[in-house]
C-alpha cells in the first residue's frame, strides 16, 4: 500500500506503514572531526548548539553589539553555562550590505576577546574569518576551528593555514560579498547548485591539505539567498548529505524568518529560530549555531530525541 494514508471503515484515516517508513526524519550519519590542540568534535549521536559571540560594534542580531572584551567574555562564559557545545567569535559582520573590516582592525577587536574566553571557558573555540592572517593569530591564539563564511572564496592562504594548524574548517555557501550577495541570488535548482558549490569548496580545502575529516559544510542560509532561497536549502537539507560531511545550520534571527513572521526586530525571532532549528535537525544537521543558546538547547535535546525514537521503528 503506497498512499500516504487508508481510511478505516468508521470513516477516520490512519497512517500507512509505508508512510511511517519513509518520513522525512532522518538518521544522521557520525563523523569524529579533528580539532587544533588534539581536541575532536563528535558529531552525529546528539546535535552540537554552536554559541554565536560577535564582537563588532555593528551585528546584525543584537541590542547593543560592543567590541568590548569583558562582554565577550561574559557572553561566552553565559553560553558555557546554559549548555553550549562550541563558541564561535566573530569580529567582522557579514551580514548582507555590510562593509569589510580591514585585517588589522579585526585583529584588534578579535585577539583580546579570544585570548580572554580562552583562558576562563573550557569549550572549543571557533573563529569566524575569512582571512588567512586573523585564522593564523585567533589559532595561535586558542581557537581550534575556523567558521569561514566565503567558502575559500576570499583568501587563497586560508586553507593552508588550517592545514598547518591541524585545525577543523567550516566550509559556508556563499556568492560574491556582503554588499551585493543578493545581485547573485538567482537559482534554478537551490540544493543541486548549493551542493556543487559546496562540493568545490571541498576540493579547494583538499587542495591546500585540509583533510577532508576535518571539514564541516554549512548551506549558507541568508547569504546571496532571498527568502524563498532560504527555506527552499532548509526544506531540502537532507541533500546536502551526498557529500557526506557534518552539516552547520545558522538561521538564528536572520531576515528570511520575516517572510512568515513579520516585521520585526531580530531578538523577536527566537521562536522561528526554535523551528528552523528542530527542522534542521530532523533534516540531518550535525550542529546549529545561534544566539539564544539555552532555549535552542531545549529545542536540540527534544529533537535529539524525536530522532532517537525514530531510530528505534
């Protein structure tokens, strides 16, 4: 029996077996992914939640941005408290229209930060660059990955820094730069073309001597993507699983939730946040990075679960 579902005789449907079979749930794949410092990241037995820790004076996400270190580190240390898995410091925005930071100034707002939450938190520390020398300091520095939102797309040296550091490497979906990403937001297939695009970010890692077992893929959602892109890559996640690397989720109070919640200012996301985070999830995501970590780590525990259940049919 092949329909999604058969009447009783009293009239009531019910679901068929085959429908219970094939749900979209996913059982996610496992991966040890090798860290600097000799720590690894083990993923597929639980959703990792990633800590977003922006020092800019300009992010997107938050009330009142600050550059100031104290504040990183109370971020951070917070983070830690309420269950976070992984801190990922940021000292350029990237949201779309931003300007770029010159390598300098994101040295200075990123090496006090780091060197402070690397000294008085525990948790794996990434950086969030594009740049080989701010990935080369921020790793002598204390990080152990590098979020890296162009996809080797901005900086030929920034894969054999990660190679040399023997480092973990997140490897995002992205076109062209901040100030006009949208201008290249035009797809006829979003998850086959994300996933080609994924695919030679891959290969430029191998070639600059990333193992491929240290690299994690992200699909970008909301860079050079226009909403309907956005939940067009989410819907389809699973996809991304052909290229057989851990999946990174961040949808965490981005524009394209305002397509089915309205106006509004990103701190009010955070319950559409909680979907596309279950969402993701249960389409195969290894970790979620997000703002508002202790309630995003309920929403990853409760999913974990739903999935440990669906392993047992």
């Amino acid at each position: 029996m092949k329909n999604e579902e058969c009447r009783r005789r009293d009239g009531s449907r019910e679901r068929s077996a085959f429908s219970i079979r094939h749900s979209p749930l996913i059982q996610r794949a496992s991966y040890t992914v090798p860290l600097a410092g000799g720590r690894v990241l083990r993923l597929g037995d639980r959703t990792l939640v990633m800590a977003v820790v922006n020092v800019t004076p300009d992010s997107f996400a938050e009330t009142h941005p600050s550059i100031d270190p104290q504040r990183a580190l109370d971020l951070a240390q917070e983070a830690e408290a309420r269950g976070a898995d992984v801190l990922d410091l940021g000292a350029e925005s990237s949201r779309p229209g931003s300007s770029v930071v010159d390598e300098a100034e994101e040295l200075r707002r990123i090496l006090p930060a780091l060197r402070a939450v690397a000294a008085r938190t525990s948790l794996p520390i990434s950086v969030d660059t594009t740049k080989a020398a701010v990935a080369e300091a921020a790793l002598d520095a204390g990080a152990s990955l590098v979020n890296d939102t162009s996809g080797l797309r901005y900086d030929a040296g920034l894969g054999a820094v990660v190679a040399r550091h023997g480092a973990a490497l997140v490897l995002m979906h992205l076109r062209g730069r901040p100030r006009e990403m949208y201008e290249q937001a035009s797809y006829e297939d979003v998850a086959g073309e994300v996933i080609r695009e994924l695919a030679e970010s891959l290969a430029a890692a191998e070639r600059a001597g990333v193992a491929r077992d240290a690299t994690i893929i992200d699909p970008g959602l909301g860079f050079a993507k226009r909403a309907e892109h956005s939940y067009e890559a989410l819907a389809r996640l699973s996809e991304l699983a052909e290229l057989d690397r851990p999946i990174l989720v961040g949808s965490s109070r981005k524009s394209f939730l305002q397509r089915a919640l309205g106006d509004g200012p990103p701190a009010d996301r955070d319950w559409g946040t909680a979907a596309t985070v279950a969402a993701a999830i249960l389409a195969g995501a290894h970790i979620v990075r997000v703002h508002a970590v202790g309630p995003m780590v309920q929403v990853a525990r409760v999913t974990d679960e739903i999935l440990r259940w669906r392993g047992r049919q």
